[in-house]
C-alpha cells in the first residue's frame, strides 16, 4: 500500500508554484485575456525557475522528475487562476513522446527548449470530420526522395500562434500493404504551406483555437519523431499524460472557483451571519470540496501509476480522473458563482468566465462520452457500439 | 569568497489569523499556517547574490521548533548551502535578547563566518532587535536597514535607509547586517533547487551543545513578559462616497475632515 500523502519535494514544488501563481493570479489572467493578450511573463519566469521542465530528464537540462510532479505543477497555476493550458500539450504530450520514442538527435534538437520552456509546441490530432475517431483521420504524409510532404485539415489546436512547431499526427502509406497507419511529425509554425486561423470561441482564455491548413508542407526526413511503426505507441504514451494534466488542470480551476467562493461566503453578510453560515451556501461549497478531492486522489494515482510505467493501469485511471476532475471543476464553478449571487456574473469578480472555462473541462480533450465509452468497454467489458 | 551565516526564522503566515496561546501567551503554532518569514527570503537572496558574485558558502540557522525543518528546507531550496537548527524544548517561549544569545553562539561554531545576514524585523514578533544585539554579543560591526549591500574584499558597504533617509556605511568583515523590504526580490526555489534541498546537511544542535545554560533561556527566564493580551477590534466599515462628478471634491472633503490634509 502506497502512502497517500506526497513527497515532501513534491508538497515543496507545489509551495513554489502556488506562491509563482499567487503573484500573478486570476485578475491579472483575466486581464490579460479580455485584452486580447499572452501570459507569455509566467510561462517565461515559471519556464526559467525549471517548473515546466520538471519531466524533462537532466541530461538534457530538466528536472529528471515525473508527469506526477508536472501535473502538481500545472494543478497549483491553475489553483491560483492563471493555469497555463498549453503545460497539457507542451510539455506533457510533446516532451513525453520525444523523450520516450525521438530519436537522439531530435532529444537533442528539442528537449533543452522543453527543459527551460523556451519552447512551446501544440499538438495536433484533431479533425473536421474525424473528431474523436481516429481512425478517420486524413492527414496524410507521403515520401518524396528523402522528404515527407504532408497535406490535411486539423481543427481546436491550442496554442499555434504562441508555439515554435506542431505535433502533427498524421497517417503514412504502409509500402507494403498500402494501408495508412499513424505516425508523428514535427511540423515547424513558419513552414511553407503551413497555415492557420483561429476560430472564435466563447471562452475567455489567452491561449487560442486555431484550425490548421497543411498543404505540400515539406518536411525533412527527421521530422517524423522516432520510428514509423511505433507511432501508436507514441499516441498512447502521450495521451495518458494528457489525460493526467487535464484533470489537474480543472481540479485546479474547481478549487480557485471554490476558494473565491469560500471567501466570499465567509466576509458577506446581509443577515445576522456571513451568507457561508447558511446551509444552502455551505453544502454545495462542501460538496465541492469532497468531490475536487476525490478527483485529485485519482489524478494521483493515474499519475503514479504512469510514472511506475504501467500505462495500461495509468489509461483506466488517467479516463477516470479526467471525467471526475472535469465533473468536479463544473460543480465548484456552478457552486462559487451561485454563492457570489449577482456578482457571480460580474467580470469584477471573475466567475463568469469560469463558467465556459471549466464547461470545456468535460469536452476536452476527450469527451465525457468518450471515457465513458472507454470504461463501458475496457473496463466493464460491455459490448461496443461503433 | 565570503562565508555567510543567514538568520531565518518561521513566522505564522501573514495571510492567515495569528494568535497568541490561552495559557502562557506565547505563539499559538498550531492555529496558523507556518512560514518561512519573507524578510528572511530577502537575507537569504541578498547572500546567494553575494554568493554569486564571490563565491563562498551560505549557511542558513534557525532556532525554532520540530517544524521549522520546512522554513529551513525552504532556504536550501533557494540555493543556501547547508544548514544549523538549534532544536531545543527549554527554548520555548523566549524572548529577543535569550533567542539572540543562542543565535550568537551558534554562529560561533562556525568557523570564519565574514557575514551575517538577517531580516531587519520579524513579521511576527516585530521587535527589530535581534540583529543588533546579534552584533553586541558578537562583538561586530552592524549595518541594519539595508536596502542595498556590495561586498569588497575584506569590507561590507551598506546603503541604509530608514525613515530619517539614507546613511552610507562601511564596515570591515566580519560584520552584521539586516535588510529592509526594498533589497531585492526573492527567487523563487527552482525545481532542481527543490530536488538538492533534501541532500543538503542540516546540523541540528540543542542549547547543550552550543553551551548555553538551559536557566537562561525559556519562558520563565525571559527578560520580558506578555502580561495581557486581547484581539484586536474589528475593522470598521468604510464611508462609500458615490461618485456623481464631484467625487474627487467629497474625498477632499472627507480627508480635511479627518484632518489628513
């Protein structure tokens, strides 16, 4: 039996960061949002102090540490009000895949820029018409002489216009049998042929959704990260920290929401009390405590499980820590904005935008349906329906 | 390559309520969440600064109870070499003058110490003269209030400003110095600073074996005494001035009326 309290470096990372965090905080996040602009000073001064590169290994300049200590990261910027959504694709997916399956010189060329955060790189696998079957997807790579030429759509890609290249995954001609079969390749911003355009949302957030135009883009032979065949394995050990990074990322949005809250709760008065003295405040507050800590427990234990290397137990637990943290982070915001009553909704304080903020929580970037499918299936072994 | 000893202490957060025990009027540790004291952060920078540009060794103490370990394992974090926690039961409720009598003879167990470094105040005690009396049983020159510091060779430059303005001193090593709110910024631990905190020595000693005598120190030894203590008082609510185009002259209006201006 583990022991369910963390290290005592662990608990200290999580200090570090929450004091970075508290510095900066949700006011300064939402400013910088509405007026259109970048937290670009907090991933630069968090990138510096090595809090992005915690699992970057130190051979090449980062912490050796675990996706366990950058969720812990990620969790407390977000606690603070000013999450840095692009630590679930940089970092995370992309520092892990190159880590686990690039080649040396492509560890060489890239994970020192992880490392510092000097380097932001989104991911790309997301289609128009294949959503979350990625089996449809269209994005093709197709050899000429020593090249790739890469053609395809992709769409709700964060972060392109703030990163150096994209982790494109697309599909490859098997020669032999003629079937396509996915592979990963590094896709520098500034290609030719290479564009993008953002797509409006509803959503108050610095960091962008962009739909992503490959056409002819040409790309040497080492943009495809690792081998060619090993390009489902790829997938698969990128997405659990994702999945891991996700939930911590919304456990730490529920649990900024529901600290606002409590003091709200706790300093207003239009009766005797403060209004956290009533029940019908206190309980949902409550609620979300429990449930935000649940959720927590089980972002812990895929994380340790990932870390111990038993992805096939990190994917089970990473789908379930995403749907809880996805549950709980809405239940928390729905909760602080009902106990803020009209300034629930007031930008002044805040809340309103954590409404949309924490709803993608329970679409991205898997669906609640689709880890819902998952555990139908892997889990509980039920039939499937597609 | 100057060897510098930095005073840290763990205060109860600023943040968060403080309160004295019932019993004996001492810190109430429990009620609090516990710190390392900000302005112990500046020292601890000001050194690594100096650290940096000279080289030498930065060596946190701490006198304070079990848990203190965190505000010490906060400092190594930073990047101080090692650290002295002087943990002792009999050193409960001390004041000022028995705290810097132990803090004195644990740095002299270390050996050619240039530098002490130390908060100007505590945040929690506020008594402001810890360093100074430091420096007395020491025997070394003291050059408080520091808002900037520059080491050179075997002499110590201080820009001290207090609220009668800025004095220029000079001092030759070894010497004391604290330092005010405006020395710097401190870093934050870096996460490999975070990972090396926990392989840095930490010598814990007790009142014993810096040959300090137990009557000398603790509550019922202590040269002052809280008699009483009470919260204080609640805030008062603020006056709300509506601003209807004539804001500006009601806030005058207000001030004059407080006599502020």
């Amino acid at each position: 039996m583990n022991t369910f309290t963390e290290s005592e470096e662990r608990q200290a990372l999580r200090a570090a960061v929450a004091d970075l965090g508290r510095r900066y905080g949700g006011e300064w996040f939402q400013r910088k949002a509405r007026g259109g602009e970048k937290t670009t000073e907090l991933w630069t001064e968090a990138g510096k102090l090595g809090y992005l590169g915690v699992n970057v290994p130190e051979e090449y300049g980062g912490g050796g540490g675990t996706i366990g200590d950058l969720a812990a990261v990620c969790e407390e910027l977000s606690a603070a009000g000013c999450g840095l959504l692009l630590m679930v694709v940089s970092p995370a997916i992309c520092a892990t895949i190159i880590t686990r399956f690039g080649t040396d010189e492509q560890k060489q060329a890239w994970l020192p820029r992880f490392a510092d955060g000097s380097l932001r790189m989104a991911f790309a696998i997301t289609e128009p018409d294949a959503g979350s079957n990625a089996h449809k997807l269209t994005t093709t790579a197709r050899r000429d002489g020593d090249d790739w030429v890469l053609n395809g759509r992709k769409v709700f890609i964060s972060g392109v216009d703030e990163a150096a290249a994209v982790l494109v995954v697309g599909r490859t001609e098997d020669a032999r049998t003629g079937r396509l079969k996915p592979a990963l390749f590094i896709v520098p911003t500034d290609a030719p042929g290479f564009e993008y355009q953002p797509i409006e949302m509803d959503i108050v957030s610095p960091d962008k959704q962009f739909m992503l135009f490959l056409d002819d883009v040409r790309l040497p032979a080492d943009a495809l990260v690792g081998s060619q065949d090993a390009a489902l394995m790829q997938l698969f050990a990128g997405l659990n920290p994702e999945r891991i990074m996700a939930a911590s990322f919304a456990v730490g949005m529920g649990r900024y929401a529901l600290d606002r809250a409590v003091a709200y709760a706790g300093d207003r008065s239009v009766w005797s009390t403060p209004i956290g003295a009533h029940q019908g405040i206190a309980h949902p507050l409550a609620v979300a405590k429990i449930e935000l800590e649940l959720a927590k427990l089980m972002t812990q234990k895929a994380a340790a499980l990932y870390d111990s290397g038993d992805d096939a137990g990190a994917g089970e637990s990473a789908n379930m820590a995403k749907y809880a943290a996805a549950e709980a982070s809405i239940k928390a915001v729905d909760a602080a904005v009902q106990a803020h009553g009209g300034n629930g909704l007031t930008a002044e304080y805040g809340m309103g935008a954590l409404v949309a903020a924490s709803r993608v929580n329970r679409i991205a970037p898997v669906s609640r349906e689709m880890i819902l499918n998952f555990v139908a299936q892997n889990t509980l072994g039920l039939p499937k329906s597609y | 390559m100057p060897n510098i000893v930095v005073l840290v202490k763990q205060v109860p957060d600023t943040y968060s309520e403080r309160k004295l025990s019932e019993g004996d009027h001492t810190l109430d540790r429990d009620f609090a969440d516990a710190v390392l004291d900000e302005i112990n952060e500046r020292a601890i920078e000001e050194a690594l600064q100096i650290k940096e540009a000279h080289d030498g060794e930065v060596t946190v103490l701490c006198v304070g109870p079990d848990r203190a370990t965190d505000a010490i394992r906060k400092g190594l974090s930073m990047g101080a070499d090692k650290a002295i926690h002087v943990l002792d039961d009999a050193l409960h409720g001390s004041d000022l003058l028995q705290t810097a009598k132990v803090l004195a003879a644990a740095i002299r167990t270390v050996e050619d110490v240039d530098l002490v470094i130390a908060g100007n105040e505590a945040s929690d005690g506020a008594g402001g003269a810890v360093p100074a009396v430091v420096a007395e049983l020491l025997g070394y020159p003291q050059l408080t209030h520091a808002r900037e510091v520059t080491v050179d060779g075997t002499t110590v430059k201080v820009t001290r400003e207090t609220e009668d303005g800025l004095t220029h001193l000079e001092a030759s090593l070894p010497a004391v110095v604290s330092v005010g709110e405006k020395i710097n910024e401190p870093r934050y631990p870096s996460f490999k600073g975070i990972m090396a905190a926990k392989k840095k020595p930490v010598e814990t000693v007790d009142i014993a074996d810096l040959g300090v005598d137990a009557g000398d120190v603790g509550l019922a030894n202590a040269w002052s005494t809280v008699v009483e203590a009470a919260p204080k008082p609640p805030r008062e609510a603020g006056q709300r001035v509506e601003d209807d185009g004539d804001g500006g002259v009601k806030i005058a209006e207000y001030l004059v009326g407080q006599k502020l201006i």
